[in-house]
C-alpha cells in the first residue's frame, strides 16, 4: 500500500478564523495554528467559538507539536483552551511566543506548558517532520510560513501574509527561500485566500505612515488614534509621526497596553525618545502635543474608544476639539459596531477621519498577483486553498488553474476533511469530527445547539411561564394557572390576552384525565401545547411556554 500524507484541516475551511490545520504522515501527527473566531450577534452569550479538536484529544500520543505561523487571535486565541485538552510542545517565534505567553499567565497553564522560539530560517525536528521556519510580511511582527519537509515530500503552509517589499522593520517576506524549495519540489501549497477576491497587489504598510504624518502636520487638535492592538508596525509609525510633529503619546486599553509591553521588551518596537507618557499625564499638555493611541477599531463595548465615545472613560472624553484617526477597517460581522461608534463620535463635535481613501488602512494578505507569484516560486504538484469563506476558496482554485494548475489537483475542502496525498495523487477520503465549540464564560463546550437555540428563542420572542399549583392529595389545580411573562407582552396593557390564556391553561389541564393519578409530565406537555398554539394562533408569536407544576 502507498504511504500516505494526510492534511486535516480543523478549521479555517468556509469561514474567517479558527485556523487549525493538522498534518499526519508515518503515523504521527503536527499541528499548525491554534486559532478562534468572534460569535455571531445571534450567538447570545458566547465569548468566543474554538475548533472542535476530539480528533487529536483521540490521538493525543501521536501528536509531536503546535506550530504557529503568527500571533493573531485567529491562529492563537484557542490555544489555553485546547491545551488543557491536549498539552504539546508549541513552537513559534519570539514575539509570537511573547503573546502566547500572556495567554498562558491568565489560565496559569506557564509551568505545564512547553513553548520553544523559533528563528526565521531554522528548521525544527518534530518526529518524522522537519518543520522549517520561512519570515513573511503580515499585519503583526514575526510571522512566518512554514515548509514542512517529509519523505514524501514537501508542504508549504503560508500562514497569512502578504508581499512587502519596504515593510516597517525592513525585513522582507524570503521569497528566495520559498524559489529554492519550488526548484526543489514542492509536494502540495497549501495558501491563504482572505485576499484573493481583490486584484493587483496590496499597499505597503509605509503608505500609512505616509498618511500619518499628513493628518498630524499642522493639525491644533488632540489625535486619538485606534487601530489593531497586534499591528505594531502601524503604532510604530503613530510613535514616528508624533515625534516628528513634537507630540507626546499615551496608551490605553489592555490589549494595546500588554502589546507595547511585549514588543519594547523583546526589541520589536523602538519609542522614540521622550515621546510616551502615562494616560493620567498627557491631559495637562496642550491638546496640540497630545496624541492617544487606543484599542476599539471595531466598536467593541469593552474597548477604550467606545468607553472614551460614550463618556465611561475614567481618563479621556472625547468633544470638539478632537481628531479621531480610525486607522482599521471593519472586519466583516463589525460594520453596525463601528457605526455606532462613529455617529457617537459625531455627534460629540470631533473629527473623525475614516475614509479608506486615505490610506489610513492596508491589509495584512495577499492580494491575487501576490498569489500568483507565490504559487509560481513554489511550483506545487497539489494545491489546497486555505483560510477563507467558500467564494473564496473557489476563486482561489481558479487562480491556481489560469496558471496551468490541473482541477484534479486542488482539494476544496471542508473543516473536518481528510485530504490524502501520495507522491502522485490527492483525493479526500473520508473525515474527522470538526465543528464549533463555544466558549460561555468559564463553561467550554457545555452550551450547545439546543441552549443556543432556546437562547435565540428567548431573545426574539420572550417567553411565558404558567404555574400551576396541583393538590399531591387529589392531584387537583388549587387555583387558577399564574401566567408570568418576561419579553414577550405587558402585562398591563394585556389583561384580556392574560385572562384568555389563564383560561386556555385551566381547560387543558382540566382535560387530563385521571386526576389522582395524573403524570407530570403529561400535564406539562397538554398545557404547553394549549397555551403555544393559542398564542400563535392570536398574536403570531412564538416565546417560549414553560410550565411549572407545584405539588402542595
């Protein structure tokens, strides 16, 4: 029989974010990226949703690493949670490995936990896989793709990214490298497709510096600037073009607060001289030397800038007088959110400059001829489209096929399938469980689709309880049903409909029969569908009906 590679992706396939993908060759198995994704506005409750990983909790003992292509929270943030499933050696780089760090301190998983950093350019030995390290330009520092070497042959796993070639740290993405393993032979791409619906190429991180310095010249306002806490290469050039301009600058937000924290430490960002001050500080300064870099790019509730619009900032109240810089766009599910924000930011007199015509944003990834030149260096015998919504997996097949890449050679696949590749063929053959585990507070897991549809349920339409006091000696009701309702009508203004319902509820109880010996459960069950259906049938409306019998 032919030795097999498997490439499982457990998330990442038809959706943005929960990046995972494991691979298993010679019977063992690596895993790359780790990541989560943000609920719905449907999903009420949930905290955060995180790959499905009882394939690998299954095979645990043959599992020999967690690589980490980057430090966003889609390649990252299910990593505490996964862990305390599955422990495994991660392997990353150095900044990488600085925000993994944080995330280990808050779940105290440090002393259990094995995190080993990375050079760009080294290759790590993980049982029968050699794992090679390649640097890529993306919207956070230290990103990397990874070539993952087998006797079978060899992967390239991208990782996001896009192609730079004047980024901020000057290190550009080594496309030399990703040309030798090409000449080399590369068994299967394996690429991201955020991106791949836009042609042409994406700008420069520097183009928004460029932007930076035009907005702060010869401007007599406080600039408040939000954007991704992770984009350090986007706060170095706040820091640049303040200094420039003879600002000061403040942090605030714990996520961008942690993130300076991380990257002066560890060298990944350089203050200019006398530029920070504390937050508690700067507002004694004339508003002209004051700049705030704050996190709330996407009008999260929590986040500085929305407690700063909606006047619960302890430090910062935003009026006339202000320049707000939203240095970000909307991340597809954010549009009404940062709407919010930003008509709360108007109507508070400041200017806010949002316009993505001002280059005040680019993207992290690869648009289509970035692609193309990646698939050219690589030369791929197969190709399996990753990161992205359906659309996009598909056009990404496309691209790959204009460059004289065979159909029959390009696995679209879903979160759970298992792709089998020998030296010559790829075909996917069968799956593992993969899906969506929600996280709910301290809960992991524990709520799932009947309490996320009895949530939903209870949002949309309310619901209605009818107690029903029932005597434990003849079983008979003692008085009339209580009907107690919470988001569904007044009760006030709804008398009639209360009595109406008072009265559906006694009759199909009293139609029970066998009163001494009346069952529950039976009861329960005839009132409910008494009291559903009446309510329907009168006001077109659906809460939820929950009876509850008291034995007194």
């Amino acid at each position: 029989m032919a030795e097999k590679l498997k490439i499982i992706p457990l998330g990442g396939l038809n959706e943005i974010g929960k990046n995972m993908t494991a691979y298993e060759y010679g019977g063992e198995i690596i895993v790359v990226d780790c990541g989560m994704a943000f609920p719905g506005d449907d999903m009420y409750g949930i905290d955060c949703i995180i790959p499905d990983v009882s394939y690998l909790i299954k095979n645990r003992a043959r599992i020999r690493g967690l690589f980490i292509t980057h430090g966003h929270e889609d390649h990252v943030g299910a990593i505490p949670y996964v862990l305390k499933q599955v422990n495994m050696p991660i392997y990353c780089t150095r900044f990488t490995a600085g925000l993994i760090k944080l995330k280990l301190e808050e779940h105290n998983l440090v002393k259990s936990t094995k995190l080993i950093t990375v050079e760009p350019g080294k290759t790590v030995r993980a049982g029968k896989f050699n794992v090679e390290f390649i640097h890529v330009n993306h919207s956070i520092a230290d990103s990397v793709a990874f070539a993952i070497h087998t006797h079978m042959g060899t992967i390239v796993h991208t990782g996001d990214f896009k192609i730079d070639s004047t980024p901020i740290d000057g290190d550009v993405i080594d496309l030399a490298r990703l040309g030798e393993l090409g000449k080399e032979g590369v068994l299967a791409l394996c690429a991201d497709s955020t991106n791949v619906e836009r042609p042409g190429f994406t700008p420069s991180e520097k183009v928004v510096g460029a932007t930076f310095k035009r907005q702060f010249q010869n401007c007599e306002d406080r600039i408040i600037v939000t954007t991704f806490a992770s984009n350090v290469h986007r706060v170095q050039q706040v820091l640049d073009a303040a200094a420039a301009c003879g600002r000061k600058v403040a942090v605030t937000g714990r996520s961008m607060e942690n993130m300076m924290k991380v990257s002066t430490e560890l060298g990944y960002m350089k203050v200019p001289k006398n530029t920070l001050v504390d937050i508690t500080k700067i507002k004694n300064l004339p508003k002209n030397k004051q700049v705030i870099v704050t996190t709330g790019s996407q009008g999260e509730e929590m986040s500085a800038l929305y407690r700063m619009a909606f006047s619960t900032h302890k430090q910062v109240e935003i009026g006339a007088g202000d320049k707000v810089i939203l240095s970000a766009s909307a991340v597809p599910g954010n549009e009404v959110t940062v709407s919010r924000v930003i008509n709360e930011l108007f109507r508070k007199g400041a200017t806010v400059v949002y316009d993505r015509a001002d280059m005040l944003h680019v993207s992290g990834h690869a648009c289509q001829e970035e692609l193309k030149i990646i698939h050219a260096l690589t030369k791929p015998r197969f190709f399996i489209p990753l990161h992205g919504e359906q659309r996009m997996l598909q056009i990404h097949s496309k691209l790959a096929q204009e460059m004289g890449m065979d159909r029959n050679h390009i696995a679209i696949a879903d979160n759970g399938s298992v792709i089998e590749l020998t030296a010559k063929t790829l075909k996917i053959g069968g799956t593992v469980p993969a899906g969506e585990v929600y996280v709910d507070g301290a809960g992991v897991g524990d709520v799932g689709a009947v309490v996320m549809r009895d949530r939903k349920r209870l949002a949309e339409d309310g619901m209605v309880v009818v107690v029903m006091p029932v005597s434990s000696h003849d079983g008979s009701l003692l008085s009339p049903p209580e009907i107690i309702t919470r988001g569904f009508i007044y009760v006030k203004e709804s008398g009639d409909l209360m009595k109406e319902l008072q009265n559906v509820a006694l009759e199909a109880a009293d139609s029970v029969s066998h009163k001494r010996s009346r069952d529950d459960g039976e009861l329960k069950g005839t009132v409910k569908s008494a009291v559903s259906s009446y309510l329907f049938k009168n006001t077109r409306r659906n809460p939820m009906v929950i009876p509850v019998v008291t034995r007194l």
